[in-house]
C-alpha cells in the first residue's frame, strides 16, 4: 500500500498555491492602483483587491509596497490587463482575464491550454456577448428571509437562492456594488465571497469525458501566474 505525500511536500504544495493566489492579487492590487490611484477610499477597485487580499491574509505591508510599485514610489514592473476568449470542448463559452508584462508570453500559454484540451480561442468579442458582468456576493447558512430583506434594503438587484446547498448570492450592477457590500455588512452580514464577476446568461451542460476535459482546460488556465480571473458558462454535473 503506497504512502501519501509527506507533511513536508502538502506544506511545499500548499506554500505553492498560496504564493500564485499572492501573484494574483498583488498584480490586481497595482494596477488597480495604477488606474484609479493609490487611496482605496477613492478607489473602488483597488478596495476590493484589497479587501480580497486581507481575506487571504495578506499582510498590509506587502500590500503597501504593491500600491507604492504601482504609483511611482517604489520601482517595480507594469502589468496591463489582456482578455482572450474562446470555447472549450461542447461549445463551453470561456473568458481568460490575465494581467501580464509580456502579451507573446501570456497568449502562447492560453493558447497551449485551449489547445491541449481540445479547445479553440476565439476572437474579441466572440463569446462575451454571452456573460453579464454583475457584482456578486455569496452567503452559506444564514437565515434567507434576512438576507432577502437587508439585500433589498441595500438596493440589490436580485437575490438567487440554492436550496440544495443553502447558499445565497446577491446580486447588483458592478456600479452599486461596493455600496451594496457596505450596506450588507453593516446589517452584520458579512459575505463568503463578494466580486465583481461575469455570469453566463445561460449554462451548457456537458457530461463525461467533455465535462473531464473542460474541467481539466479550466484548470490549467486558472493555473497560469499571468490569469487572473477565468469564466465558462459550463455546467460540469457530477465531473470529478
């Protein structure tokens, strides 16, 4: 009977993937910064970043010096924002919002994870049509009529409810998001998950060794230091 991995190599594996999760959120911290300045208090975007980033325990230094990088302070590298779209296996819609300092490098990488798993990258434009972009937040094992109630007070636009696993999303226009994550929060309702985020106006569902090979394409995408955000509108079932 094989041995798991050591203590050692889950520590080395799981180090590993919280320093991509860091590269990702430091990159959207300085360009956010870079696009609407350095004060989070007058920038809605570089306050989420931020925000994400102390949820992932993030230190405020680290953060700090990913601001002053980004606002001339300090000398550091300029990202700038690329989007590629294209379909998976079962004509699954996908977007790949990446943030890179080398377009030549980033596209070969998306292009050899499309590619590898039997996808095909599109043009600008060739599947966005299909996704809204809407400010989500996420709550799990809170009472759904108070939910209901404080989201309406706060001028969401919607609320999805999933009785199978007890989750809630409230939904609102990227514009009132930040608005409406502060009203939530003061009503003592403080999110699992709160960003802005596209959402596929209508799934497809794939099964099998499609659904197998999109989730496998997803993944190596999301892998990838210069991806930030990745969005399908495939509805993978019971794939494993």
């Amino acid at each position: 009977m094989g041995r798991g991995p050591s203590i050692e190599a889950r520590k080395n594996a799981t180090d590993a993937q919280r320093g991509k999760v860091f590269t990702k959120l430091i990159r959207e911290i300085g360009v956010a910064a870079r696009a609407g300045g350095g004060d989070p208090a007058n920038n809605p975007r570089l306050r989420a970043a931020m925000d994400k980033a102390l949820a992932a325990n993030m230190s405020k230094d680290v953060m700090e010096r990913a601001v002053k990088k980004a606002t001339g302070e300090l000398e550091g590298v300029e990202y700038e924002e690329v989007r590629y779209e294209g379909y998976a296996p079962g004509g699954v819609a996908v977007i790949v919002d990446c943030l890179t300092d080398n377009r030549v490098r980033t596209v070969a990488d998306v292009r050899h994870a499309f590619s590898k798993c039997g996808g095909n990258m599109g043009t600008e434009g060739s599947v966005a049509f299909m996704f809204k972009r809407l400010g989500v937040l996420s709550y799990e094992g809170l009472d759904e009529e108070k939910v209901t109630e404080a989201a309406i007070e706060a001028g969401a636009d919607d609320v999805v409810v999933y009785p199978q696993d007890g989750a809630i999303d409230v939904l609102t226009a990227p514009d009132h998001f930040e608005a409406v994550k502060q009203a939530m929060a003061a009503a003592g309702l403080a999110p699992g998950y709160a960003e802005v985020s596209f959402r596929a106006d209508n799934d497809i569902a794939v099964s099998g060794e499609t659904a197998q090979q999109v989730k496998k394409m997803l993944g190596m995408l999301e892998d990838l230091d210069d991806v930030q955000n990745v969005y399908s509108n495939a509805d993978l079932g019971e794939a494993g």
